[in-house]
C-alpha cells in the first residue's frame, strides 16, 4: 500500500494539470504557470527518526583515511522542478541529473586532504525504493567510497508580501512592479558508509533578487532559482571544508596538509 508520501506530489501535480487544463482563464493560459519546485529533505528523514535513539547511539566511526567519497542529492518525495525531477519512492526521493553542480565541484572536494578520490550516485547503484540512509549507503558501498556526502536544496520564492511554497503556480505575464526573491538553503550530512555514523553536517543560504515584473517565462524564474540555488550550494561547500578539516584533525591518523 503506498503511503501519504508517495502520493501527495503525484495528487497535486494532477490537480495542478487538470486546474491548468480546465481554467486557462483563471491562470492567464496553460503555458502561463511556473511550478516551484517540491522541497529539499531535513537530515532526520534519512536518520529516521523512529529508530531507536540508542542504536543511533552507538554508531561509531569505522572510514579508513584517506578516504574515497561519494555524493548524492536528496529531495522530497516526488520531486520535480523545470530542468530536472527525482528517482525513487519513498520518503524521499534522489535527483541525479547535474543542475546547478559543475564538474570544477568534484575537482574541489577530490583536493581536500585526505580524500583519494570523489564519485557522484546515479541511479545504476541507488534502490527504487528509498527509506533512509541504508540505501544510499548502499550505492555509495557498490562503488568502493568510504564516505558519503548528501545534500538538499530547499527554494521558496516570495513576490511583495505572498510566499509561494512548494508545488505552487506563478502566473506569467500579468506580475505585479514589486520585489520578487528567491531564498535557497543547501543542507548536507557526511556518513560514513560502513556504519551510518554522521561525521558532520553543513548549511548555507543564498537568495536572488528581481522585478517580479520582469519574470514573463518559466525560464526566467528557473534561471533565478537556478542562481540561489547554486549560491548557496557554494556556500555550503566552503562550511563543508571547514567541517572536513576538523574530520580530518579528529579522525585521521597522520592528516596531512592540503
């Protein structure tokens, strides 16, 4: 039986369809709308918060350092936005297409001391069926890394005074002269894979400003979104290296200087 995650985003991007569909008028034409993407994930979901507080307890450390590490992006379930949309089902869902991550990203975290090699999930090695950290892990094992770096992107999208949440129309063409912002918040845990132990977590926020007036196309609003989002994904990149130097001075045996 599938459960409210599993369905919620698929019901509202039906209504979202047949409201678009049936009422061109009331939203100024089908091709009219931009959908604001689902919601990124809080670490907790892949923690899962039922499990017993004990055994989470006793995780311990087990990578060797150096150490091999792999990257995934997690989204909520369901996950759509106008470039790119989400694998697997569950309470959350993976996005493996490279929307505002660049090759000069991996390049980054592989010169970090003590990481010998970096390597991105895709869907080859990640279950359909997605629960918590374990199958990531999972996938992260099947290609040899030792740890395991997941981010989230979280994007709200504000014009004057109304919020736009998830899932949410923007009506083009007909905007008002006012201030339209785009806030994105990029969230990451490290894991190590043999345990599931959590090394460290990292957080930054980016925000784009416009004219709402000058948001006429979708791709206009997504390259806005684009903007924050990568913003902020830099910036949670540089609080990441300042968490992996402290991993290193505690974990490794013999840290080694960049």
């Amino acid at each position: 039986m599938n459960n409210a995650s599993d369905i919620q985003p698929k019901t509202i991007y039906l209504a979202l369809f047949w409201t678009c569909a049936l009422s061109p008028v009331l939203l100024w034409g089908c091709g009219g709308a931009y959908i604001t993407p689902a919601r990124g994930i809080s670490m907790t979901t892949l923690t899962n918060a039922d499990q017993d507080i004990r055994e989470r307890m006793l995780r311990k450390p087990a990578s060797p350092f150096p150490a091999r590490l792999a990257m995934v992006r997690a989204q909520a379930p369901g996950y759509r936005s106008y470039r790119s949309e989400g694998y697997g089902s569950g309470r959350y869902s993976v996005v493996t297409a490279r929307d505002i991550e660049h090759d000069e990203d991996m390049q980054r975290l592989k010169s970090l001391p003590m990481i010998t090699a970096v390597a991105a999930l895709n869907r080859m090695v990640i279950p359909s069926r997605l629960e918590t950290d374990k199958e990531l892990r999972l996938g992260a094992a099947s290609l040899k890394a030792d740890l395991l770096l997941v981010y989230s992107i979280d994007t709200t999208f504000r014009i004057g005074e109304r919020d736009f949440g998830p899932l949410r129309l923007i009506s083009l063409g007909m905007l008002p002269t006012k201030e339209a912002k785009v806030t994105a918040t990029a969230s990451a845990a490290l894991f190590d894979v043999r345990t599931g132990y959590v090394y460290g977590l990292a957080e930054s926020t980016a925000q784009e400003k416009q004219i709402a007036s000058h948001w006429t196309k979708k791709q206009v609003i997504d390259e806005a979104r684009q903007r924050a989002e990568r913003k902020a994904f830099e910036l949670m990149l540089d609080e990441f290296e300042k968490m992996w130097n402290q991993v290193v001075g505690e974990y490794a045996a013999t840290p080694t200087a960049g």
